[in-house]
C-alpha cells in the first residue's frame, strides 16, 4: 500500500500537456500500489493552477513560494522529497520532460529511490518496460527499492480524462529553500504559435536535404495548414538551419503523432528513434534507397523543391470540397 | 581547475541489436567510450586549454574515472590520449553496478579527490538512462547544470554560466564551482565553451571530440591508470535495479512507395484518415 506523487508541470491556471499524461501514468500506478494518486505542483504562483489539478487528482498538494519563482532542481528536488514522505508516496512520477529528465533524478538520491527513466509501460507496481539503445529495443527493469522513481514518456500515455468529482487542495510549506549557489539568469524562448512538439497531432520535419534555415519556409507553410508542429533532424539543427528545439530523436524530443511528416531526412537510427512511434509516417526524399522509406507507410521519391509547394497546394483542393 | 570526468564504455551504437536467452548479446561487440562522455573529455580540455596555442592553463587537472571491467582500461587509454591526465579504473562486472552504485562510487572518489567541477555525458547511449549526473550532485549537495550546450566560466574562475537545450528553448542558469555539469550534443559547437583564456576569435572545428593523436597516443601510455574495487569505496556489488528481459521492438509494416503528390494525398484521406 502506498500512494503515487506525481509532479505536474502548470503554465499560469492551467496544466501542462504533459501534466495530464503523468496523471494517465499515475492512476495505472496507483491501481497496482494500492494506494492514490497524489498530484504535486511547486512553484510562486502554483496555487492558482490547483484547482484545475483537483479535476484529475483526488487529492492536490501545492507549495506556493515566493522564493520559487523559477525552476531549479536545487530547490525543487527537497521539496518533492519531502511531500513524497508526508504523502506516503512509494511510488514518484514526473513526466520525461527537460524538467522531469532534471529534477526526477535528484529526487530520486534524495530518497535512496531506484529510478526507470522514459517508461514507455507500466508491468506492474516496479516493473516497468523502457526503451535502451535509441530505441532499439525495450527493456523490462524491475526496480526493488522501497521507494520508486519514475519518468514516464509522455507519448506512451494518452492525457488522463477528469474525475466524476473534483479533488481536493492542501499547501504545504516550501520549508527552507535553498538553492545551493544556483541562479537562473534567464530563457531565449523559442515563440511559436504552433503546437508544442511533444503532443502536436502533426509533425512536419526537415533535415540535411533542406540545404538551409530560408528553404524551411514552405514546410512552415505546410505545417501551418495542417495545424501542425515543425521538427528536424539532428543535421539540420546541428548545421544551425533551425533552433535546436526542433530536434526530434534519440537526444532530442521523443514524438508520436497521428501523422508524421519526413522531409529530406536520410532516417538515421538517432533520428527514427525519436518518431517510429508515430501512427502514419510520410517520407518525401529523392533518393529511393534512404533508410527513412523503411519505416514510412508512404513515400514519396521526388525532390521536395518540387514534392512540397505540390502537397500543400493539394491539401488546400481536399480543404476546399470539405 | 581539476575537473574529473566519469565515463562508461558502451557497445558502439551503430552495431545491429541481437537479442540471446533475452538479453542483449553482447558477444563479439565492439566497444566505444560512451559518446556524450567523450564530449565531457573534450569540455573539460576546451575550459583549461588556449584553444589557439594547445598550451594548457597553470596547475589545471583533469582525472577520468570509469567503472567496469578490465576491459574498459582501453577506453581509460582513449580519454588519456585525448588529453586527460590520469585515471581511475573501479574494476567490477557490469552485473555488479547500477546508476545508484555508480553514484556511491563517484561520491567517495570526489570526496578523496576534491575536484572544483564534475563534467560528464547527460546519458549514456546504450541504458539511455539520464540519471548519474543528477543523482551525483544530489549525494553531494552540489548544484548541477544538466544537457549544457554552451558554458562559460566567470572572469573570476568561481562560477560557470551553462546554455541548457530545455523544452521550448535555452535556459541559462549559473552554478558555482563544485558543482555537476551533464553535457549535450551542442556542447562540442565551434564556440560552446568559453573559458577567457582562449582568444574568443578561435573556432574550435565544431565537429564533436578531438581524436587522439600519435603523440597523445604514445603519452597516454606512460599517464597513471589507478585500478580499484568496488569495496575500496563502501560499495556492494548489489543493483537495486534488474533487467527482467530485453526484446527488439516489432518492425513496422512494410510502406508503399505512392506515384505522385494527389495518390499520396488521397491515401492520407481515405486510407490512413489522417487528413
């Protein structure tokens, strides 16, 4: 018997995307530890977003500081320690975000807590299935620790769906926050209207073949009819085409969407890593023998100069009988 | 500056996975420092080294330090022709460790060492795991800058101020020295590492570690390589976590090459129904 803490990620009153999947991971969690789930949210302001976690959670614990005005895992990680204590929590899950990746570790040598990272399943209350080697292949670690930490991947687990009747909302202290020298200075945000990556429906990526940052252009176009987010290969990022945030794959985001564009990417190991798990992949590139035809359901053999301002003028046709 | 770099050899990740009695089969593998640690290398060389003479800064240090079998002294070998100084080798079974023995072990080498930073890999490519470096800084109550892609140390040499790739953009955040840094892909970039001795006019290649030369090669050889055990530093050879099986994922069904841009859209609609 134990409960499961999960940390949730909040932007103003509302959760994160990736919240929801934690708190899907979290109730699976919680049905084998016997126990409930418990949603976490730290941070100055965090009280505000509570009530929208009661909705998924049957109990909520905020810790509003004004002295966490900004993440840092220095600061962060007692915290959830603590609450996983007062809690009762055998089992901690934070979503495989930048953040989670940061935090969930160091929570975990807080605690002595054996960790699994990126989950891709839950086997049973420390049993879990992760993929190793950028993806080829799964591996089922049983973690014996009393306590236990958890990234779950957030395109393993659909968002959790509310509760017939809301939680409830308790704060608890920040305590003594200290973060240990750290200072965050600031972040060079990426501003986008599109879709967040990690959970967009489309995805549009470009890689080496784009040649450079200008000739994205019409893939913007293209993602920007079908509501989509835009991602590349690790080669066009690499060679500064686009922002390194757009990277998709093994060390870059991990992305599952409905329908998968592959634009002038060869289809590196690294790269499919990170979107064979998309349900429809569409490869257009001019070389018929490149890896990527081998995970697409349909390709395209053309030069994209051509392939794409032809896609996008055939998607308005469809758009336009609808 | 010491700074101390911890490695892992990992198969080389462009080996075709087999699976034998469900686990992976690691018969005949050939072996590579683990390739974001092998950039941990070259960071640490690029904060203690003009970049434009090869001359290395006054009294700087770098000591590399990886667990695993009497295999893994060759990768030792390797980081030591890249630059490093001096190695430790914990020698046990990779059956023997796991990311919390790993950190027990590293913690009690810093406490003998006292290095000013730890810079090593965000994950290594075979576990994929992404935990020692934070679970390190944790142990040893140091702040930690995880996935750097840039780093700069303070005109005073006391801080460092570390570009991190974060979800939706570049988080830049300053640590003091005793502290942990997890290094990203970008980190090798022609000008990532910024130490104020390198004039800020030089690019490094920008096209991930340096190799080692003849010459490094030939020094490595003489350089100190300390062999210890697991028990040297309190620790069990008892993971708390166990690989149960390994299995390859199922291949994707074969795809279908379409003629033209209106077969390719119609599929989409009527086919995959994603239009």
């Amino acid at each position: 018997m134990g409960n499961v803490l999960a940390f949730c990620e909040f932007s103003g009153q509302q959760l994160r995307s990736s919240a929801l999947s934690n708190l899907a991971f979290a109730r699976l969690a919680a049905q084998a530890h016997g126990g409930e789930v418990v949603a976490l949210l730290i941070g100055a302001g965090a009280a505000a977003a509570g009530p929208e976690a009661a909705k998924y959670a049957p109990k909520v614990v905020v810790v509003d500081d004004g002295g966490l005005a900004h993440y840092l895992a220095e600061t962060y990680a007692p915290i959830v320690a603590e609450v996983a204590k007062a809690q009762g929590a055998t089992l901690i899950a934070a979503t495989a975000t930048s953040t989670g990746k940061d935090l969930a570790p160091r929570v975990a040598a807080l605690l002595d807590a054996g960790m699994a990272s990126d989950v891709a399943k839950l086997e049973g209350k420390d049993t879990f299935m992760r993929p190793i080697l950028a993806g080829n292949a799964y591996s089922t670690v049983q973690v014996t620790t009393p306590i236990i930490v958890v990234t779950p991947r957030q395109s393993e687990f659909e968002a959790a769906a509310p509760l017939a009747a809301p939680g409830t909302v308790a704060s608890a202290a920040a305590g003594a926050v200290n973060a240990l020298g750290a200072e965050f200075v600031r972040l060079d945000a990426q501003k986008s209207d599109r879709p967040d990556l990690s959970d967009a429906k489309v995805v549009v990526s470009g890689g080496r073949g784009m040649k450079n940052g200008e000739n994205f252009k019409v893939l913007e176009q293209l993602a920007d009819l079908l509501g989509a987010a835009m991602g590349a290969s690790r080669a066009a990022t690499d060679a500064g085409m686009v922002p390194a945030d757009w990277q998709v794959g093994q060390t870059g985001k991990i992305v599952a969407p409905n329908l998968y564009f592959a634009v002038a990417i060869s289809g590196a190991i690294q790269h499919l890593a990170g979107m064979k798990g998309s349900k429809t992949i569409v490869a257009i590139n001019k070389n018929k023998d490149e890896p990527i035809f081998q995970v697409a359901d349909y390709g395209i053999v053309a030069e994209w100069e051509k392939a794409v301002p032809e896609l996008i003028a055939e998607i308005k046709k469809l758009k336009a009988t609808r | 500056m010491k700074i101390l770099v911890p490695v892992k050899r990992v198969p080389d990740p462009t080996q075709k996975a087999k699976i034998k009695d469900g686990h992976i089969d690691l018969t005949g593998a050939s072996w590579i420092v683990n390739t974001f640690d092998e950039y941990a290398i070259e960071t640490a060389l690029r904060l203690v080294e003009n970049g434009a003479d090869n001359t290395r800064t006054a009294g700087a240090e770098i000591v590399v330090v990886s667990l695993g079998p009497d295999e893994a002294a060759k990768e030792l070998r390797t980081c030591l022709a890249m630059g490093a100084d001096r190695a430790i080798h914990v020698v046990c079974s990779d059956a023997e460790i796991d990311a919390l023995v790993v950190v027990k072990v590293l913690q009690s080498i810093i406490a003998a060492e006292k290095p000013d930073v730890v810079i090593m890999g965000k994950q290594a490519v075979d576990g994929d795991a992404n935990q020692v470096g934070q679970m390190l800084a944790a142990k040893l109550g140091w702040p930690q800058a995880t996935f750097a892609a840039s780093i700069e140390l303070s005109a005073d040499k006391q801080a460092l101020t570390v570009g991190r790739e974060v979800d939706g953009g570049v988080e830049y955040k300053k640590v003091p020295l005793k502290s942990v840094v997890t290094v990203d892909l970008r980190i090798v970039g022609a000008r990532a590492v910024v130490n104020g001795v390198t004039p800020a006019s030089h690019n490094y290649s920008g096209e991930g570690a340096r190799l080692p030369s003849l010459k490094g090669i030939m020094a490595a050889k003489k350089k100190p390589m300390a062999q210890q055990k697991l028990a040297d530093h309190g620790a069990q050879p008892t993971p708390m976590i166990k690989e149960l099986s390994v299995v390859l994922p199922p291949p994707r069904a074969a795809g279908q090459i379409v003629a033209d841009i209106p077969t390719l859209v119609k599929k989409l609609a009527d086919e995959a129904k994603v239009l």
